[in-house]
C-alpha cells in the first residue's frame, strides 16, 4: 500500500494544523495524525457560528452607542444646559438656594464636559467596531465612561432633580415654561399651507 502525503513549497511533507511532523516510517500513524488535524480544525470550526454572532453582536452595540452619543446624550445635556439649568437658577430664591443651584449646576455642567470627552477618545474604536474592523478598544476607558455617566446620572436624580421639582413647583408658571420650552425645542417641524 502507498501512502500519499501533501507537501509544501520546500518538499518537505505538509502536516495538518496543529499536528506534528508525520513519520513516514509508519504510514497508520500519517493517518492518525492527520485525522487528529482535521478533528481540530473542525472543532474550532464549530465555534465561527458563536464568534459571527458575537461579531453581530459587537456591531450592533457599536451602532446604537454611536447613536446614543449623537443624539440621546448631547441632546440630554444640551436640554439641561440650555433650559433646565437656567429655568431653574432663575427660579431659585436669592442667597443660600440660589447659591447651592450655582454650585450643582457647575458640577453637572463639569461632569457633561469629562462624560462627553472620554466618549470624544472612545468613539473612533466603536467607529471601527461598527465597520468590523480590528480594533482594541481601552476597557479602562470604556469603564471610566460607563462609571462616571452611571455617578452623574444618579446624583442628579437623587440631588438636583429633587431640588428643581422643588424649585420649579413653588410657581406653576416656570414649571409650565419649562415645558412649553421643551416641547417647542423637540416638536416635530410641520409644513404649513399658503
């Protein structure tokens, strides 16, 4: 019986992945060797199913995270600057508590700025996520956004909302402006008739 092996450019014989060289001395070996080659190959082959849906997966959080930066998050942080904040400064009583929304407001106004520039050195990385290709994102980086946007989001609930409802609720009238303000600035535009 002949045994018929591949070989590479150089004639040496050729070797499936991840097996070792094959000795010709003993064809039944060649065999097992390369059945051991190909059983490993089509192992990890079993896994490309698992990887392209995480790559799918990946993608699709690179996408809606560029999403939720350009429009869900600088329109937020646009919303408090230009209209909650001040509503609520103009609102506040002179001294103590309008020195206390002062202080708040120059904090989360701070926080915006430190929230919106980790995201400025992340996003070219999820750019590339999102047209799948090779990119090592900084973990530290995607953390530090992650746990400062989550420490920012719960002070303001927990301490400057509560005190602009306050604020704000004393005369319905500025909580009704800052309404009206906010629902023009996001209604949709409507084409009007001649």
């Amino acid at each position: 019986m002949t045994v018929h092996h591949a070989t590479s450019p150089s004639g040496a014989a050729a070797t499936p992945a991840g097996s070792g060289p094959v000795d010709l001395s003993i064809p039944l070996a060649g065999f097992s060797q390369c059945h051991f080659g190909i059983a490993s190959q089509l192992q990890a082959f079993a896994e490309l199913p698992a990887l392209q849906a995480a790559a799918v997966q990946a993608r699709n959080v690179a996408l809606h995270t560029l999403s939720l930066f350009k429009y869900a998050v600088a329109s937020h942080h646009a919303d408090e600057e230009n209209e909650l904040f001040p509503a609520v400064l103009r609102s506040a009583a002179k001294g103590e508590e309008a020195d206390k929304v002062r202080v708040l407001v120059k904090r989360l106004v701070a926080e915006h700025r430190k929230i919106e520039s980790i995201w400025k050195d992340l996003e070219p990385a999820v750019k590339a996520v999102t047209r799948n290709r090779p990119v090592e994102l900084d973990l530290q980086a995607v953390e530090a956004l992650v746990q400062a946007y989550l420490k920012h989001a719960r002070f303001e609930e927990e301490e400057f909302l509560p005190l602009a409802e306050a604020i704000l609720g004393r005369n319905g009238n500025h909580m009704a402006a800052l309404g009206l303000s906010l629902h023009l600035k996001h209604a949709p535009l409507v084409a009007g008739h001649v």
